[in-house]
C-alpha cells in the first residue's frame, strides 16, 4: 500500500511540474509578446496562431470597449485566419446577452445556442461544444472579456490559478495595446495640426495679395493641387437675383476658367441658408451637370464640398472644393477647409475694398485686356457692370423659370438673341436645344411652311415631308426673332398656335399637339404697328406677357471698356495674334461713342482694329469713329436731326474721365466728385439739395455706384 501511494504521488507531481513547466514556457512566450505585438490584430493572431502549451483550445474571441460609455466591440479570426471586427450596437448588444456581464460565464455549446440562438448564425461561433467567457480588467478598471471556444485544460486548483494569471497576463497586453494606440493617436493629431497650421499660414500668403477674383482662384487652385491634388475649384456669389459662379480647372499644368450664371440653388441650400457646409455626391453633381440653371461641375468632379464664405459674420459668398473621385470628405479635411474658406472670405473682402479705390487712382497709359474682365462675366457672352443690364439680367433670372412668353425689345444689334439663351439655359427646357426662326429672313410664300412644317405634295416643290418649327421645338423653346415682319395673313395662325397649343402642316387637316415656351424678339414698335394695321392687336397682347427691354449700348456706356477687352481678347485668339493692351486714349474714345449699331457694331470695329495690329497694342482706327460722330450731326435730305452732340461740338474732350449718356458727352463721377458732393450735402442723397441731384444722377444710381465705391452716406451726416 505504502508503495501504491508514493507512486501515486510521484505521479501526481510529475504532472504538477510539466504543468508548471508549460505555464512557465507561456509566460516567457508572453512576454516576448508584450514587447512586439501593437495592435489586437496581432494580439488575435498570437493567441489563435501561438503554440501555447498550458493551454488547449480551438480558437479565441475578445470583445473590447474603447470606453465605459461605448458599446463592445467583437474581434475573432475568419475562415482564412483574417482578424474582423463586429461593432455591436444599441439594439444588437442584447442578442448577445454574455457579453454585457462582468462575471466568468462558462457553459456547452448547445445551451449557448439554445439561449442565444443567434449566435449559431454568426462565424465567430460556429460548432461551439463549450464556451467560457473571462473579464479582462486592470486595476479594476474593465477593458471587456475574452472568449474561449472549445477550451480543453486540467482540472485542479493550481492550474485554476494559473489560468487566472494568463488572463491577466492578457489584459496587461491590451492594455499596452490600447496606451501605444493613445499615443500613436495622439503623436499623429499633433502633427497633422502642425502641417495644417503651416498649410494655412502658405494659404494665407497665398491668397491675401491677389487683387482680382481670378487672380484669387488660380493662386489658391495651383496651392491646392500641389498639396491635395485638388484640379477644380469655383467661387459663387448672389447678384441681383442671381448667382454668378467663377471657376477654374487645373489642366496640363495650365488653369482654364469659366464663368457660370444660375438661379437654381436647391442643392445648395443649407450653405445658403443656414451657412453650413454642404457636401455633394456623384448623384446630386449628375444632377446639376444635367441642369445649365444649376450651380456648374466638370464632368470628371465626383464629390463636392460648397462652404460659404464668412467675414465678420456675413456670407460674402462661397467656395466649393471638388473631387475626381468618389470619396467622402474626413472631418479633418472639413476643419482645414473652414480655415481655408475664412481667409479666402477675408481675401474677397481686401479685393473689393481695392476694386472700390481704384477710380481714385491715376490712369495709366495703357490698359490691359484681361484686367477686371472675370469680375463681370456674367453669362456666356452677357458682360456688364452697368446698373441698366443688371436689371435686365434679373428680370431674365425671374421669368426663366416659368413657362410665360417672353417679348424681348430693343434695337438691332442689342444682343437679344443672348437674352433669348440666357432665357432657354435658365429654364425647365433646357436639356433641349432652343430652336430659331428670324422671321424676316423667311420669304413670306415659305413663312407657313417653315414655322409649321408640310406634307408631301401640299403644293409644287413639296417633294417630301417636312417638320416645322413648331414640332423640331417641341418640349423646349422657340424663338422667333423680328415678330414685327410677320406676314399679317399667318399671324392668325401663330396666335391659335399659342393660344390651343395645337398646329396644322400645310396640306394636312390633322391637328397636332405640342408644347413649346415662345421666346420672340423685334427692333421695332409693335405698338405703332398694331395702329397702322401691320400686325394684329391680338396678337401683340398674346406676346407681351413679360416684356423685356434691352438697353442700347450709349446708355450703357459704362459696359463698353469690358466689351473691347472682351472681344480684343477672342477676336487676337482667333487670329493668332498677341494683344495685350489697349492706349487708355483710343479706350475713351471708344466709350464716347453713341454706338447706333450697338454691340454687334462694336465688335465689328474691334475685329477690323485686331485685323490692322502687328504689335501687343491693339490699333483702333480712331479717325473712323470721330468722322462718323461729325457725320452724325449733320442733317440730312432723307434723315432728320437727331441732336446729336459730338465731343467736338461741345468742346468736351475724349478722355478716360468722359462718356456718352444718351445722346450727349457727360464726365463720369468719380469716388472724389462723390464725397465731395456728399459732404457738401450732409450725406443726404435724394431730392432738391440732394448729392444726386447737385451730381445730375438719379438717386438710385448714384446708391449704387456708392456700394461699388464702398461709400456709406451715413458717414458724412452731421457734416463731416
């Protein structure tokens, strides 16, 4: 019996010290561990992968929490060995009720499915015979649990103790583990705050010292492709009623601008409203790059940030940054963005208060071409900074929307047919093409045929079907320019047109629905037309719905500089030719000039000045236009006096300072002619002893060219 015993107990302790070996083994390999491993990643591989010896099991979960407040989240190994990661939530926490308890929780696999049975669904416990779940925790301080999955070890108390240390063993791990992440974490914001105050301080040098908006734009696109890659990038600003979108594109190391006008701001909202970001998917871009009234996007942008722009408080526009690629803007990009966008408003800001100081200084010899033409681009071809045009400009913003006919007034060569686009590119229509009709360039045996279309053999000639006006612009716009010279016998046929919606083809009795926005056009009085039985009252009351009056060019001589840069810039491009400046002389000849065939003349003359140039100064054959201004004053056997009023009749001479208002030369008011008036007036602007009138401008004017000057009346009350 003796010798049984002491067998028993040497075999007993032989088992002891393997066990003990083992333990010892895992606790080297542990530590080996605790100085390697840097992420639960690893710490999943070394426990699932490890040959650890004290203990057998099939494989290892661990379910940690970042914090106490936070929900677990679940790591275990995949079929291919990969580490996952399962976020629980709210609600899917309880169909996990383990996980939330704090205590050991041990039990066999079919009471595990049997009391939560959709684990049995999940990867992480699939063929589960027994499952035993420890709490990890350091100084009492929960990191979460860790989950053993088929656990096979031996059963006695020394081995019970050890398996504890192993636990903590464990949490001492992880929470090595979580203090490097901390770290790293905190190291990383460190030096992404310091490379983004450094980026801000270059945006800051980038942007404060450009003193035009396209300079602004190309110098912060070229800084923010070097450091993001970013290749587009557009500046919006509301005007009159409308939105006015400066845009460049970073293309072979060249910058393309464009300029876009819209009124449609519904994605857009949010910035525009509430002053806060608003960020754009490839669907919402689809969208507005299929609407021409919508805010402009290249077709390579993907993702888009619109971001106003804020100095003291108020939007003084807004700025959106583009991707190529469909990828969501990180809360980091969107602090840096703000930072960039405030500068860029302070920016805006320095460049209206220097565009408000220039009347003041003097004039130079020569004028460029590209200086301040982006500032008034307003759409396509439509340049303007007169108050007149502006006004135009709204009331096309205003009716573009709806589908009423609109009556374009004005005289030849206004640039009524750029309304009418303007017009058709703002509308519901416009992913249609507007279709035109000059109605005095019809013969009047055709006219029927043209605006409605015939059939096959309606009369000699008609070998074929052919499809009107009407029906070609069918769900978009027709414009009818010259309505005036409408033959009188069709002008019932148009009205019935507009009124039913419905036409007839020549030589066919069918009638045939359609659905047409009417656009018309005419340089002359329809009025008096309508009184000499020329065109039909009828009818001229059907088309004037919205009337819209273009103004000619001598009243808006202000518009006339940006008009010659303009087209001096197009027309040299065209020829392949170099100009850059314009003599400031030749300039303010050319702003004296009454213009009788208004823009279309104008740019006539700059296309015959660019032809006649060898040099980078444009050569304007002055001599032409004072011959044609003392041409003017003389009457003539077949032409009446128009009291013309050349600059040579009245003395005045042509400089820079002096401009054609009407028919007569009048000196343009400078930033100084204002605060002189005003302060002689107490800054008072309207009636008799007004600073408009002592200025000889109407009061609505002069408060408006005050804004642009940045003059507030206010300032000079109490005679100051």
């Amino acid at each position: 019996m003796l010798e049984l015993l002491l067998s028993i107990r040497a075999t007993l302790s032989a088992r002891v010290n393997a066990n003990m070996e083992r333990f010892e083994s895992d606790l080297m390999t542990f530590s080996k561990a605790l100085l390697s491993i840097n992420d639960i990643s690893g710490v999943m591989d070394f426990l699932n992968n490890e040959d650890l010896l004290f203990i057998n099991v099939e494989r290892v979960n661990l379910l940690l929490k970042n914090d106490l407040d936070s929900q677990p989240s679940l790591y275990y190994l995949d079929q291919d060995k990969q580490c996952q990661q399962f976020d629980y939530t709210g609600s899917s926490i309880g169909l996990h009720g383990a996980t939330m308890r704090d205590y050991c929780h041990q039990m066999d696999g079919e009471t595990l499915y049997q009391t939560f049975p959709q684990l049995e669904s999940h990867p992480a416990y699939d063929s589960v015979f027994n499952y035993c779940k420890i709490p990890l925790s350091i100084c009492n301080q929960p990191l979460g649990a860790i989950e053993y999955i088929n656990l096979t070890m031996p059963d006695d108390s020394e081995s019970e103790k050890q398996f504890k240390l192993f636990n903590n063993m464990i949490s001492a791990m992880i929470e090595h583990i979580i203090e490097h992440q901390t770290a790293s974490t905190f190291t990383e914001k460190l030096t992404t705050e310091k490379n983004n105050f450094q980026v801000l301080v270059d945006v800051t040098n980038t942007v404060i010292s450009q003193s035009t908006k396209k300079e602004l734009i190309g110098s912060l696109l070229r800084f923010l492709y070097q450091h993001f890659g970013m290749t587009d990038l557009s500046i919006i600003q509301l005007q009159d009623g409308h939105y006015n979108q400066h845009s460049a594109c970073f293309i072979n190391n060249e910058i393309d601008y464009q300029c876009h006008f819209f009124t449609n701001d519904k994605l857009i909202k949010n910035a525009i409203k509430n002053k806060q970001p608003v960020f754009l998917n490839a669907i919402d871009i689809k969208k507005m790059q299929a609407d021409n009234n919508s805010p402009y996007f290249p077709r390579s942008v993907k993702t888009a940030c619109v971001m106003p722009l804020i100095f003291r408080g108020i939007a003084v526009g807004y700025i959106s940054f583009m991707k190529p690629i469909e990828a969501p803007y990180q809360n980091t990009d969107l602090e840096l963005f703000k930072q960039i966008a405030a500068r860029v408003a302070l920016a805006m800001h320095s460049i209206k208060t220097h565009q408000a100081s220039i009347p003041n200084q003097p004039i130079t010899k020569f004028v460029n071409i590209d200086e301040g033409m982006g500032e008034h681009v307003i759409f396509d071809d439509i340049i303007s900074q007169s108050e007149v045009m502006n006004k135009v400009l709204e009331q096309v913003a205003l009716v573009a929307c709806c589908d009423s006919t609109v009556l374009i007034l004005g005289e030849s060569g206004t640039g009524k047919e750029l309304i009418a686009r303007a017009i058709h590119k703002l509308s519901l229509r416009s992913k249609t093409d507007m279709v035109k009709m000059n109605c005095a360039a019809i013969p009047a045996g055709l006219f029927e045929s043209e605006l409605f279309g015939h059939e096959r053999g309606a009369f000699t000639g008609a070998i074929s079907q052919r499809v009107g006006r009407f029906e070609q612009a069918h769900k978009g716009t027709l414009f009818l320019d010259e309505i005036g010279d409408m033959p009188l016998e069709l002008q019932p046929k148009l009205l019935r047109a507009l009124q039913e919606n419905e036409i007839e083809r020549v030589g066919k009795n069918a009638l045939i629905s359609v659905d047409v926005r009417i656009v018309v056009a005419t340089n002359v009085d329809l009025l008096r037309r309508v009184e000499e039985k020329k065109f039909r009252n009828d009818l001229y009351y059907r088309l004037n719905v919205f009337p819209i009056q273009i103004p000619p060019l001598r009243e808006r001589a202000e518009d006339i500089p940006l008009l010659v840069k303009h087209f001096t810039r197009e027309l040299a491009k065209k020829m392949g030719k170099t100009i850059t400046v314009i003599a400031a002389e030749d300039l303010a000849v050319m702003s004296a000039f009454p213009w009788p065939g208004n823009v279309r003349e104008l740019r006539n003359f700059v296309e015959r000045s660019v032809i006649l140039t060898r040099g980078n100064v444009l050569n304007v054959p002055v001599h032409e236009l004072k011959t044609a201004s003392h041409s003017a004053c003389v009457p003539t056997e077949n032409a009446p006096s128009v009291g013309l009023v050349t600059p040579e009749a009245t003395g005045v001479i042509n400089t820079p300072e002096s401009t054609v208002k009407g028919d007569v030369v009048k000196p343009i008011i400078s930033k100084a002619d204002v605060i002189k008036a005003l302060k002689a007036c107490h800054g008072v602007v309207a009636g008799p002893n007004g600073a408009a009138n002592q200025l000889g401008l109407k009061r609505t004017t002069l408060l408006s060219r005050m804004q642009k000057m940045g003059i507030n009346s206010q300032d000079f009350r109490g005679g100051i």
